[in-house]
C-alpha cells in the first residue's frame, strides 16, 4: 500500500467525507514534505554545518578556512531540501514533471552559487602563496565565472522552455557580433591580463606611475576589468587593465628591488662668484679633511703641468689653476661617496650641467641605500641642508631670484646714495659695520 493510499484510507476511517479526502490527502502529503524538508535543513545547517565548521576551526590547515569565509558549506546544504521534494515528487504523479523541472532549476543555481564561492575562495587560497603577487589568478578566476554563469544561464533558459541548449547555443552564434560588442571590455581585460602575467609587467604591490589616469601609487588589485592603484593621497585610481598593454606606464619595482633609490638633484651655483683659488684659499682648503689628499695631487698635477710647459704665472689665466668651483664639486663628491645612507654599489658622481639663466648646476647623480620614502626624502634633504650651507666657505654664492627684502634694501641703499652722494658699495659697508 501506498503512502497516498494509506492516507486516504485513514482519512475516510476518520469520517472525513469522500469528496474532500484527495484535497485533504494531499494537504496532509504537502504538510509532511514540508516539515521533512524544514528538519533536513535544520540537521544540515544546525548540526552537519556545525560539526564542519568545529572541524575546519580546530584542524591546522588553512585552506579549509576560506572555504569556510565564502560559505561554501552553507550554500552547499540548499541543497538538502531540494534533494527531499525531488524524491516525493512520485506522491503527485499528475504534477511530477513540473515539481522534478521546478527543483532541477532550483538545484541548478545554488550549484552555480555553490561553484561562484568556491571560486572566490580558491582565489583566497591562492593568494596566500608569495607567487600570487607575480603571478595573479583574480582575472582567469573573473573568466571562468562568465562562462560559468553563461552555461548555467543556457541551461535554466532551455529547460524552462524545454528545448535543447545546442539551440540556443547555435542563436549566440548568429549574435556573436553583438556578444562580442556587450563583453569588449572583458575580452580586451582577458587578453590584457594574460599578457600582463605573462610577460610580468606588473603585481599586486608594485608602485607604478600612470599620469595619463592620475594614478601614482601602489597596485592593490589586479582583475579582468580594471586594476586598482592606491595613491600617496590614499585616494584610488582605477585603471582599465587593457590600457596597460595599449598606453605606457612606469613601474618602480626595478628601484625596489635594487635596494637603491636614486637622488638626482642640483646646486645652482651664481656665475659671478667663480673665481681661481688665491693662495690663502688653497691653505684654507687644505685644513678640511675630504679635500686634502685632493688638494695636495691637484697641487702636484698643476705645478707639474706649468713647470713641463713652462707656464708664465705672473698672469693667472697662463697655464692651469685650482677654481673655486672645482674644489667645491670635489667637495660635493667626496662628501656624498662618504655619506653612511649612499649605496656603495652604483652610480656616485657629481657632475656640471649646461648652464642656465639660474647659474652653473652642479647636479648630484647618486643612490641611497634605504628605498623607503621617509628614509630617502631625509638623506637627500641632510646632503643638501649641508651643501647649502659650506658654499660661502668656497666663496661661492648659490644662486637665488631676487626676492622682495632684496630688492627693498636695495631701494633703500639708492635712497641713502641718492641723498649723500655716497657710492652704494661704501653705504652697504657702513651697513655692515665695516665703516
């Protein structure tokens, strides 16, 4: 006897009257499923979930954690209930085909959620190995999504009309102009993102620079579509990935992993205040320690060159001659080569530009040992603070426009001529108290 039958016959034992006992019967059947159902799903979640979730908790592994994360487990026992109405479906023949299509759908799209978050946590754990910043997956992980959700979008489509997805397979053909056009940013991301792995162009974590895009920072993620840039202002920048391969940008990983960071910065020197070395200049040189083995083989190398050429000293634009200029680029370099934070390993030198309307450059061509910002931005600005102020001890001026003090004294120093008839030179050393 049949579970619908032993129903009935129960039902018209109990006086229920004939004509309601099929409603009443299948009523009682629904009732019975439904509660079935309601306590499958209360044993998954409440009970199985649980004792899962205590396990992945207490073992050592972490994979199993992510899974955990993305609630794989949970979307997985959506499934239960589906699984109970699909076995009773035989209790209503006439409805059978409709309740079997109904829970295949259902069945059908939790798989699809089911899929997506394993997905997401297989990116998860992929991204806790170090290869993952070289090599990302997000991008192909994005990829298998699209197709995974267009397959499972055919196959809902087909069996809620019932016709084979090969026909609508064949229709997205015809319409692959039109396909092509609603996914040309995911394609063009997907090659881009190939080629980006593939070649190494950038990684999560790289700093780059992309003016065109307002983007200066560091890479926080890397997908199909878009990579995002994190700015020094902390504001972020989302750049489409395929303009990586189409438009150029710099990446700074090559200082990163050099261990130096460059400093290419000059000293504008004032023209009028080079001059050759007088002797009391080259003695005063001679008393600062990085320049006296400079001073005393330049010595030896001029006298050397005037004696063999038989130079006439009375004029001093004969022969060759310490400058003033010269000393103090020597100075420049030696100082910068024995600074602690300079890297030993690559390019030292200082070195003198074309000259501009700002004076003479003397650039600074080196590298720091320490790439971290703060590091760097304190070693070049100590180098400079120090340059800056041993200038005047070489007799040299560096060079600045005019400013507003300036031209007001020399307002001033006109007026007092202009009423004392006095030279200005004269009135500025009564200034200065040399009068």
């Amino acid at each position: 006897m049949g579970v619908k039958a032993f129903i009935r016959e129960t039902l018209a034992g109990w006086g229920v009257p004939e004509s309601w006992v099929v409603y009443v019967a299948n009523i009682v059947l629904i009732a019975g499923i439904a509660l079935l159902s309601i306590g499958a799903n209360y044993v998954a979640k409440k009970i199985v979930l649980q004792l899962i979730t205590r396990f992945v908790n207490s073992n050592r592994y972490r994979w199993d954690d992510y899974l955990l994360e993305r609630k794989v487990f949970h979307k997985l026992s959506h499934l239960v209930p589906a699984v109970v109405i699909y076995y009773a479906s035989f209790l209503f023949p006439d409805y059978q085909a409709v309740i079997v299509k109904g829970v295949a759908l259902y069945i059908l799209v939790v798989s699809l959620l089911v899929v997506n978050a394993f997905l997401n946590a297989l990116n998860d754990i992929y991204a806790t190995f170090e290869i993952s910043k070289a090599r990302p997956i997000r991008g192909y992980i994005q990829v298998a999504k699209i197709i995974l959700f267009v397959i499972g979008g055919i196959l809902l489509i087909s069996s809620l009309i019932g016709r084979s997805p090969l026909i609508l397979l064949s229709g997205i053909g015809a319409l692959s102009a039109v396909v092509m056009l609603v996914f040309k940013d995911s394609i063009l991301g997907l090659v881009a993102g190939v080629q980006l792995t593939s070649n190494d162009m950038v990684r999560v974590g790289d700093w780059i620079e992309m003016p065109k895009y307002g983007a200066d920072g560091d890479v926080l993620d890397i997908s199909l579509n878009t990579v995002k840039v994190q700015n020094w202002d902390k504001t972020i920048t989302t750049i489409p990935t395929y303009a990586l391969i189409s438009d150029s940008f710099k990446n700074w990983r090559g200082m990163t992993i050099s261990g130096g960071r460059r400093i290419m910065r000059a000293v504008y020197i004032d023209t009028n205040s080079i001059v050759m070395c007088s002797p009391e200049m080259i003695a005063r040189f001679r008393n600062i320690q990085l320049l006296e083995d400079y001073i005393l083989s330049k010595e030896q190398e001029v006298q050397r060159y005037n004696e063999e050429h038989n130079v006439n000293r009375a004029i001093t634009v004969n022969g060759r001659a310490l400058t003033n200029i010269g000393t103090f680029r020597a100075y420049m370099e030696r100082y910068v080569k024995h600074h602690p934070k300079i890297h030993r390993g690559m390019t030292c030198m200082v070195r003198q530009l074309q000259p501009t309307e700002k004076g003479l450059p003397l650039e600074i061509y080196a590298f720091t040992n320490d790439i971290d910002w703060a590091v760097y931005e304190n070693v070049q600005a100590d180098i400079f603070d120090h340059l800056y102020a041993v200038a005047p001890e070489f007799g040299l001026r560096i060079f600045q426009n005019p400013s507003g003090a300036d031209l007001q004294r020399g307002m001033e120093l006109s007026a007092v001529q202009s009423r004392t008839g006095t030279p200005a030179r004269a009135v500025g050393a009564m200034d200065s108290g040399d009068a």
